[in-house]
C-alpha cells in the first residue's frame, strides 16, 4: 500500500512529468489510469472536496466533448458536472495527485512538489528541457 495516489494519463506530458517527479521523491504511487478505471461519481466527489474547488476546476476542454455539451454555460451544478465526468472521463482534467498532505490538480507538473512528504532525491527536468529541481533537491 502507498500513501500516494495519482490519477494518470500516460498519453500526457504534465501527467508523466508529475508521476516522475513522485518517483523523483523515492515514492512508488498507486497509478490510477483513470480512462480504464474512472472514479466513480462518488470517489470524484471526494477528490473535488479534498482539493477545496468546486467541480468546474477539474474539467478539460481541449480534445474532450466539452464543447459540443455545452459545459461552458454556468447553469449547469457541480453535481450536473460530476455526472458529465463520470459519463465522460476524458473531462477529467489531469493528473489529480492524493497524498497525506492533500490532494491536488497537478497543472504545472511541479505543482506536486507541494503535497509530496518526501523531498526530492535529486535533479529534476520536465521532458520539455525545463529544470524544476536541481541536483540538491530544491526547486529551481
């Protein structure tokens, strides 16, 4: 068992770059592929509590129905918005990173560093080229 848990997406960038820097902590997280194993509404209804933002902070626009569901427009609830997630989880905006010290929608990547309760192991660069953590662990 882990005390890390993050909701991933290998096809993306900022979700591999933020399971690297767990592993960058000496952590092995519990790996959730969220598109083959969505959370159900109830599980997706604690994450957004536990991040302390309502339900439109975790959606995704870009390569999702978004817009042909017309999520853009206010009138729809937090819950109206958990049922689109759960019936689409491609609307889930990634990745979603639990751990002792919260939970948190990791966008940037480094965003991680701030719930991780292990510091980093050493030098850190996001497959872009940019250095987040240099050789003695600190944030750049």
């Amino acid at each position: 068992m882990t005390d890390i848990t993050i909701y991933h997406n290998p096809a993306c960038g900022t979700s591999r770059n933020a399971l690297a820097l767990i592993r960058n902590s000496g952590a092995e997280p519990e790996v959730i592929e969220y598109l083959k194993t969505p959370p159900g509404k109830e599980r997706l209804q604690q994450l957004i509590e536990a991040m302390g933002a309502g339900a439109r902070a975790l959606l995704r626009q870009k390569g999702t129905p978004y817009d042909e569901l017309g999520l853009s427009d206010p009138k729809w609830t937090d819950a109206e918005l958990v049922d689109f997630m759960v019936q689409h989880p491609i609307l889930m905006n990634r990745p979603i990173v639990v751990t002792l010290l919260g939970t948190k929608l990791c966008r940037p990547s480094e965003a991680v560093l701030d719930i991780l309760p292990t510091p980093q192991l050493g030098a850190f660069t996001k497959e872009d080229g940019e250095a987040v953590v240099d050789a003695q662990g600190k944030r750049v």
